[in-house]
C-alpha cells in the first residue's frame, strides 16, 4: 500500500459523485434511521460531525425542523454540497476536525456522526471531545459500516478492483469505511472517553440502484480513486467498469440493484455527574 495516500481526502470531482452515485444508495436509507433515532431523544442543539455532503443534516433538518443543528465537516468540498442541499436558518455550516471542537464545554444535548467515524486518525480524541462539547446527560449517535462481507456491493467492488492489481491489490474499503466494526473496540474506545450507558446495535437495510452508478461512486467517488490512480491512472475506466460488472452479475445480469447491507448504530450518553 501507498503509505502517502490520505484515506480522509474528499476533493476535487469526489464530492459531486460521492453525492450522486452513492447517497441514495449506501446513506440515505441509515439518514432516516439516525433521524428517526434523533426525533425520539429531542435534542434542541445538535452537533453534527464528520457531515459529509449533508445526507443526514438533510433528514434530521426535515424530521426535527425547530431545533439548531451545526453541520461540521474537515472537508470544505463536501460541506459546500451539504450547503446547497440544506437551505433551513437553523442549520449552520462549519469546515472544523472532529479531533478538535472549536465549541464551548457542554453547550449540545446531542452529537451526531454518521459513517465518519471510521476515517478519524485519533477516534478516542473524537469521542472526548463529543463528550467534552455535550452537556451532562447529552446524547452520542454514531454510525459505523457492519464487516465489509456483511455488505456484497462494497466487497464485490473491492474484490473486482483488487483483482486488476493482484500483487498490490486497492485496500482502501476493507482497511477504512468497513474497517471499524468491532462493537467491543467501539465501547472500549467509547467508556475510555467517558460515555456510559452505551448500546450497539447492528441494522440491515437494503440498498438500491444501478451498477454502473455505484460502481463510478466507489471507484471515482471515494478515496478508493487514489489508490487505482497511485498505481496506473490510466486503468481508473477499466477498474470501473470491472466493478460494475461484478454488481451486475451479484445482480444476475440486471442493471439494478436491491442489496442488503449492514451497520452498526451506537448510542451512549454523557453521565448526568
């Protein structure tokens, strides 16, 4: 593996196909579920980390309209996506590093992070400062992808690309987004920061859409790119299209897509003392 490639890197072209190719098919059915989650704690301050291009602000903004929500994310590229699919006055915007929370102590009943997780460098230090910027008896819900064999889009696209590199095969997908899965690592990692009350549950759904969509998502809409490209860029189409045609055959042929998929929902509050 190329040690100089930043799995964390959303820029450029990646944020508008990242949006496009896989919102609707890996984000969106998990929005609502956090949204839905969101809407039975009642927060009224929420903190949104690791925001992406706003799928999740999106749902929470529409299932919770009165309250104030901050959407922050490390990458200016998505949020400015995000900001033009969330239009609401009680929603702000804010390129800031989950690591290090420019908010005052206790001032959210909730933080809220959807699939961002597993792309912190430092997780405890997120994790302290989301229990650092809750009030006492504030609310922690975070999203992280189940295995990546619990989810066949992801591993037949990794398993297609890895196979055109087959001395150095694309690690991306298996060693991050679907690399935190270990629900006893999360408590640990979770209890060492302070939270208590703890809950990991893990939820299937099923996800929708087109091969070739998901295939220009994963393989040009995601740090996986950097990877294709740092060993032949020009091989980028090819791998694309070798991913869309192991969807399509998960698919028996067909073009669309009904796959299920699998991840792990945390919840964890701040103790009251």
């Amino acid at each position: 593996m190329d040690n100089s490639i930043d799995d964390t890197a959303f820029n450029g072209s990646i944020p508008a196909l990242y949006d496009r190719c896989l919102g609707p098919f890996l984000f969106e059915p998990y929005a609502a579920e956090i949204a839905n989650r969101a809407m039975q704690i009642g927060p009224w301050h929420l903190l949104e980390t690791a925001a992406g291009t706003g799928i999740v602000t999106q749902a929470l903004s529409r299932m919770l309209p009165a309250i104030d929500i901050v959407a922050t994310d490390l990458n200016p590229a998505m949020l400015e996506v995000a900001h033009g699919r969330v239009t609401s006055s009680k929603v702000g915007f804010a390129p800031v590093n989950a690591q290090d929370l420019p908010f005052p102590d206790g001032c959210f009943d909730m933080v809220v992070c959807q699939f961002g997780a597993m792309f912190f460098p430092d997780r405890p230090a997120a994790y302290r400062e989301a229990f650092r910027v809750l009030r006492p008896g504030g609310y922690f819900l975070l999203a992280v992808w189940d295995r990546i064999e619990a989810n066949p889009a992801a591993a037949a696209v990794a398993e297609a690309v890895a196979g055109l590199f087959p001395d150095d095969p694309p690690g991306f997908l298996a060693r991050t987004p679907y690399g935190y899965h270990d629900a006893d690592l999360i408590e640990a990692e979770l209890d060492a920061a302070g939270f208590r009350a703890r809950q990991v549950e893990t939820v299937a759904k099923e996800s929708r859409g087109k091969a070739g969509e998901v295939a220009l998502g994963l393989c040009q809409g995601s740090p996986l790119r950097a990877e294709i490209e740092a060993r032949a860029p020009e091989r980028l189409g090819e791998a694309t299209d070798a991913a869309a045609a192991r969807l399509r055959a998960l698919a028996g042929g067909a073009e669309a897509l009904a796959l299920p998929m699998s991840a792990l929902i945390v919840g964890a509050r701040r103790p009251l003392a």
